[in-house]
C-alpha cells in the first residue's frame, strides 16, 4: 500500500494527476496510480532480464574452434602418466612414449621438442615449459651435477634447476644423452629416467655447442 500511495503522489507531481477543471476524482486517481505501479514493476523485471543476459553472455566460452579440443592430460601419482607414440617423428631422435596430452612439436638433428597440445608457442627453439631431447653439448665436460639415476642400467645423473628437470645419460650406443622437462609434469627422477628408457638417438643426431 505504500507503493501504491508513493506512486500516487509522484504521478500528481509529474502531472499524471486530475485536471483541476474536472474535479476531484479519487477513483480514477487509484487507477490510473496502479497501472503505473503494475508499469514500474515490469520495468523492473524487464532490467533484471537484461542482466541476466549480460551474466550469460559473459559466461560464453571465449574459445571459436570447431573441432574438440586436446584430451585431458592423465595424473598419476607421480606426475602426468605416459603413453604409447606411434605418430610421426622428425629425423635425429624418436620417442616409445610421451606425456598423456602432449605432443611432438617439431625438431631437428640437434633437439626434439614435445609440448601440451595446443601450446601457443610452436617455436622449437624455445625449450621453456616443454620437454627436450637432445645430445650433451660439445663444450660440456663430465657428467654434470645432480644425483645419480640410472637409465635402463645405464649410468645417469638428475637435478632441478630454475623449474626445469635434467637427466643427462649414456645411452646403449655410448651417446651422451640430456633430457630437460618442466617441473609442472610432476615426474620424479624415475619417472623421467623411465621416459628416457624409451629414447632412441638416430645416427643424425647431432651436438650442438654452447
């Protein structure tokens, strides 16, 4: 009711009201105050609707691909799981397994590069957040630091340094191998060591320097 009599009153104000000429007329007053409470409250709801479009609106998922996207990487204990490759690979290594939801990127004789599928640096040249195979620098000198890890019985050594993993080992044909991957694959030494197992250097491979 006190809706009703505010509206009342600001219809007069707004000169909704009776023309003085006519007289008073309370009845038609109490109409003409409901029909424009009834027209507010529409209002009302009417703006509410429209916020609620906006909320949807932004709740629309940025991404314009057609087609699904990557599968979801699969967690282990100890990290992201591997899985058999039996995709393509580029000339100077190959790969048994990879990382569930990862990917060859690209490489060359001198590295392989996998990375997340979708990664939007493609670049092979960049090795940050990615995992690389590659041989020992020509200007590296002895094993190198960390802990010892065999790989596949083979001598090996691992350590974490800035976010990254390294396992640098002697692979069955004598090659000096190093293995670098992120921190956020969440692999201990055995988990990385046990990727390694599955490497092969081709007879192309080769060192780069620096």
């Amino acid at each position: 009711m006190n809706d009703l009599k505010n509206v009342l009153e600001q219809a007069l104000a707004d000169g909704h009201g009776p023309d003085p000429a006519l007289g008073a007329e309370p009845g038609g007053d109490l109409a003409r105050g409901r029909r424009l409470l009834r027209r507010r409250r529409v209002l009302g709801l009417t703006g509410l609707a429209g916020g609620a479009a906006v909320v949807a609106a932004v709740a629309v998922p940025l991404s314009t691909g057609t087609g699904p996207g990557p599968a979801p990487a699969h967690q282990t204990a100890t990290g992201i799981a591997l899985v058999a490759y039996r995709g393509a690979q580029p000339a100077g290594y190959q790969v048994s397994q990879v990382p569930s939801g990862w990917v060859i990127q690209g490489g060359n004789a001198y590295a392989l590069v996998l990375a997340p599928q979708g990664d939007n640096n493609t670049s092979i040249n960049v090795f940050v957040g990615k995992l690389v195979v590659m041989l020992q620098s020509r200007d590296a000198t002895g094993p190198g630091p960390g802990k010892p890890q065999p790989v596949a019985g083979r001598p090996g050594r691992f350590a974490v340094q800035d976010g990254t993993e390294i396992l640098a080992y002697t692979d069955q044909k004598g090659a000096q191998v190093v293995i670098q991957a992120p921190t956020s694959l969440g692999w201990d030494a055995a988990r990385l060591a046990k990727f390694a197992a599955g490497v092969q250097v081709l007879h192309n491979a080769q060192q780069g320097r620096g």
